[in-house]
C-alpha cells in the first residue's frame, strides 16, 4: 500500500519557559495557603469560601505548567487530583488538563527524534502516522500509526533534553520551599522529591518500560478485565516506544455508567493494587487516571504507562500488610509496633504524636474495617488525615520510609478516582482474598523479556 504520512509544511514551536519558571507561578499562589493548612490555621470553608487558587491564577498555572513538561509538569499533575476540600469543582476540571495535554513538540521535532533513535527507514515499517500527537504528556507525547499489517499502534516520543531537566526542576522546587517560612521541618519535603526525581529519572529510560510492560502483559496475561497492550520491539528504543493501540475511554469520563458497573471498576482497581503490592510486589505506582482506558463493550480496562513502576522488597510488603491488617482489627498497639518496624516511627516519639499516627492509621484502613460495601463517594479520609497533618508534622522525627511516597501517590490516587466514580467496594473481602493468595518470587515472573 502506498504510505499515508501527512506531514504539515509548519507547525509553531514552543519552547518550554526557563526551569523553575512555571513552579514559581504555582508556588507563589499556593505558599501561604499551604502554611497556613500545615500550621494547623486553615479556617473551615463554606460555600462562599475563597478557593486556595483563583480560577484565573489556576488557568496560569495550567498554560506554564503544560509548556514546562518534566517534573514541573509531573508536580501539578499531582496537584490536579487533590479533592475537594482542596480545590473547588471548577478548579479541579481546569487543573484536570494537565493530566490529559501538555504543549506537544513540533513536528519536525518529533521526526528528528524518530530518525535518530530509529534510523531513517524507520518510516517503511509504517503504513500509516498521524503527525498530530494524540496526548502529550510530562515526559513525552503520543502519535497514532498503523504497521504494515494493518496492527493500529501508539507511538511515544520522548521530548528532547526533559531528562536532563528533571534535575533543575527539582532543585528549584527545593529552593523555593527553603525560601518559604513557616514550613514544618516534619514535612522532609527534600526527601520526598529526590524520590520522585529518581523516579522521573527511571521514567525516561523507555527502554526499562518497555521490559516494565511486558512484564505487566505476562503476569495479568490471564486476566478477565485488565489488558496490557504488546511491545514492538522493532520500534522502540530508548527515547521512543512502540505499543499497540490501546482501545477505550478515560476512567475519570465513567462516572455516569450505572451503579452496578461503577462498583465493579472500582473494586477492580483495589484488586490489581493488592495485586501489585502483595502477591507481584512490583507496582505502576503513577496515580494518572488518564492510565486506564475503559472499553464499555468489553467491560475490560486497558492499562497504560509503565514507566513509573517500582520492585518492593518482601520485608515491606510482608510488614505493610500486618499494619493494615492491624487496622482492620482496629489493634492500636500492633499498628505502633509494626508501624517502628517499618521506620515510620522510631519509637521516640511523644505519646501525643503516637496517637495522631495510630488515629491516621485508622483513618486510612477505614475502608477495611468500616461498614461494607465502603461507599467512597461517601467517606471523608483525606478530609480527615488532612486534619491530622499539622500537629503531626510538628513532632515527627523521621522521614517515611522510601518505598512508602510511591506507594502512598499510588494509593491516594486509587482512593480518589473511586471517590469520583462514588464506587462502593467490598474491601475487606478482598483484603482477606490476598492474605491467601501463593506468593510469588520477589522478582515477578521468570519470562524472558525481548531486548529492546
């Protein structure tokens, strides 16, 4: 067949803006917001109440951010899943674009990166590409193309130099918390984003993603509702990776299906968690719902994104099931005890800030020990850790542990995408499902995986 490449004669560059530039457009709006919720000061807020960002400083922070890609873009993604006692509706469906869109790069650019990883020929494999990216995301941008054979796959082109600029972005953000005063030393705000540089880090090596996915395809290949999409090995590479299509719509555009079905996604969704982190003990740990497409005619999700994804050693896995297996049984003194194991606490801590830890505990394994099905459209959890967090931050001695920030964005991001679709889950039967599950080896399955 002849080739369909349709190439536009131009297509307007837009450079990112200088590193930092886009953090300190949110951070100068959001500073004394966050001081004052951290100090405990945050007056209640009702229905005439200002949000913390104003829908013209939030349309700014959107513009910048979308242009600034790399962490700065990964940040306020972060930031557009807050709930909403943190960002009012129409904030969170302004901020909800950076989940979806950043500024894509121009063509000729894209074509450049495609040339130089793949080798000039790299369009003969290809009966057909769209030059228009479908998403573009914090790290790189996606177009739509179809192989020789009539296979409709996704290609993922990594903006150029976004590694190299993880790094700025990061000390930039730790510069200006340092400026900021009156943030609470028990934040340790600069462990926490040399963790999530690390990961961004990782996340720009697509050719461990690809490895990432592939292992996902095995380990769920049997699996009635999760799909993992295939590899094309022969066009991907380090700074470009090549999937099949993956089919469906954005899990946050399910929120009309009938209750029933709703449930279901859900309780899904908590059964793959439990999955990754108990029996495979190796997560997908970015809580981007734009990751999971769901097919209605199916009633299957497909699975998207395997960058962010993160081996967790048995000795945590096996400790964190027994704290929130304390917290079903709702054993104040077992949470402690394996809450020092795990070097969330070292055991110095005053009896006060023992109780915060074991009263958040609670709060975050209400779904496990509270009424079933657990209505998440219903509960208040984030509301109420929130509450917690100023006084425990003032007397917290140590850091969390460092598997605990992806697990803990991997988590949230669970919880509240089953808040949006107001699910209702059977969590403590499945809970009891996984403490019988036959593990598997540390390292997930033995298949061979296909050098890329």
């Amino acid at each position: 067949g002849v080739s369909q490449f349709q190439f536009p004669v131009s297509v307007p560059s837009f450079p990112p803006p200088p590193p930092g530039l886009a953090l300190e457009l949110g951070l100068g709006a959001l500073a004394e917001a966050a001081r004052t919720r951290l100090r405990g000061q945050e007056r209640p807020r009702g229905p005439g109440s200002p949000p913390l960002l104003s829908e013209a400083t939030a349309e700014r922070l959107v513009a910048a951010l979308s242009r600034a890609r790399g962490a700065a873009l990964k940040l306020g993604q972060f930031l557009s899943m807050a709930d909403s006692s943190v960002l009012t509706p129409q904030l969170q469906r302004i901020l909800a674009r950076l989940r979806q869109s950043a500024e894509p790069m121009p063509g000729w650019q894209s074509r450049a990166v495609l040339e130089a990883e793949l080798g000039p020929g790299w369009q003969e494999q290809l009966q057909e590409f769209q030059n228009v990216p479908v998403a573009a995301a914090s790290l790189g941008q996606v177009h739509r193309g179809r192989l020789r054979d009539g296979t409709e796959v996704a290609l993922k082109i990594q903006y150029p130099g976004v590694a190299r600029s993880i790094g700025s972005d990061i000390e930039n953000l730790l510069t200006l918390l340092s400026l900021s005063p009156g943030l609470p030393k028990g934040l340790f705000a600069g462990p926490s984003l040399r963790s999530l540089q690390r990961e961004l880090e990782l996340e720009c090596d697509y050719r461990r993603e690809a490895q990432s996915t592939q292992r996902f395809r095995s380990l769920l290949g049997s699996d009635p509702f999760f799909r993992v999409p295939r590899v094309l090995p022969q066009l991907s590479s380090r700074r470009v990776l090549c999937t099949e299509w993956g089919r469906g719509g954005a899990l946050e555009q399910c929120r009309e299906l009938p209750q029933e079905r709703r449930d279901q996604i859900c309780s899904e969704l908590l059964r793959l968690c439990l999955l990754e982190l108990f029996q495979f003990r190796f997560m997908q740990t970015d809580p981007n719902w734009a990751n999971f497409l769901y097919e209605p005619q199916s009633n299957t999700v497909t699975l998207l994104d395997f960058g962010a994804c993160r081996e967790f050693e048995r000795e945590f896995t096996d400790l964190y099931i027994e704290v929130i297996k304390a917290a079903a049984e709702r054993d104040e003194q077992k949470i402690l005890s394996k809450s020092q194991e795990l070097k969330f606490l070292t055991g110095f801590e005053s009896p006060a800030l023992q109780s915060l830890h074991v009263q958040a505990v609670l709060l975050l394994g209400e779904p496990f020990w509270g009424a079933q099905p657990f209505d998440f459209g219903a509960q208040g959890t984030a509301r109420g850790v929130r509450g917690l967090l100023p006084q425990m931050l003032r007397g917290r001695l140590v850091p969390p542990p460092e598997p605990s920030y992806a697990l803990h964005r991997k988590l949230g991001g669970l919880f509240l995408a089953c808040a949006h679709l107001r699910g209702r889950v059977r969590c403590r039967e499945l809970f009891q499902q996984v403490r019988v599950w036959s593990p598997l080896p540390n390292k997930g399955d033995s298949t061979p995986m296909k050098e890329i």
